[in-house]
C-alpha cells in the first residue's frame, strides 16, 4: 500500500513533510486539516505515497540495515576490519 503517512512533527522521523506525507503538531485539527487536504487532492496524495513506497525500498532494506549496523560497530570496535562481514 503506497499511501501518503501523517505523524506528529517529532525528533528523527524520515518524513520529509510534504514529499512524502505531513508532520503535524499533536493537536486533533491539524491531524483532520491533513486528512481532508489528502483527501481533496487524490493526485498529490497518490505522489506522496509513490515517494514514501522509494524511500523505503532504498533506505529501509536489509542490505543498507546490516551496512549501518558494521559500520555502526567498526567505528566503535578497535580492530574492526574495513571491509565485508565482520567476525566477532
């Protein structure tokens, strides 16, 4: 389902406001405002949701997960190999 997301504006979200769907304050009318504006531009909505669908594909896959994970640990752990799997 490649729907546009709505989430409270909050620290280290992937949600590029407007790209992708909408940032809103904890508040219940700007939450209804962002529905109704989805909703009266089905066109804009449908482009949202294509641009979420990417981003997930390429940032969010298991190979991009493990590489920030190594390199998570090879700038913490002395004598971490550069480069392929590390042996622990």
């Amino acid at each position: 389902m490649k729907k546009p997301v709505i989430a409270c504006r909050i620290p280290y979200l992937a949600i590029e406001d407007g790209v992708d769907g909408f940032l809103v304050p904890q508040e219940a009318e700007a939450l209804t405002e962002k529905i109704i504006w989805l909703l009266d531009h089905p066109q804009k909505a449908h482009a949202m949701g294509e641009s979420g669908f990417r981003k997930v594909q390429s940032e969010y896959n298991w190979t991009r997960i493990v590489d920030r994970i190594e390199t998570f640990y090879r700038q913490r752990v002395p004598g971490a190999r550069e480069s392929g799997a590390m042996h622990i």
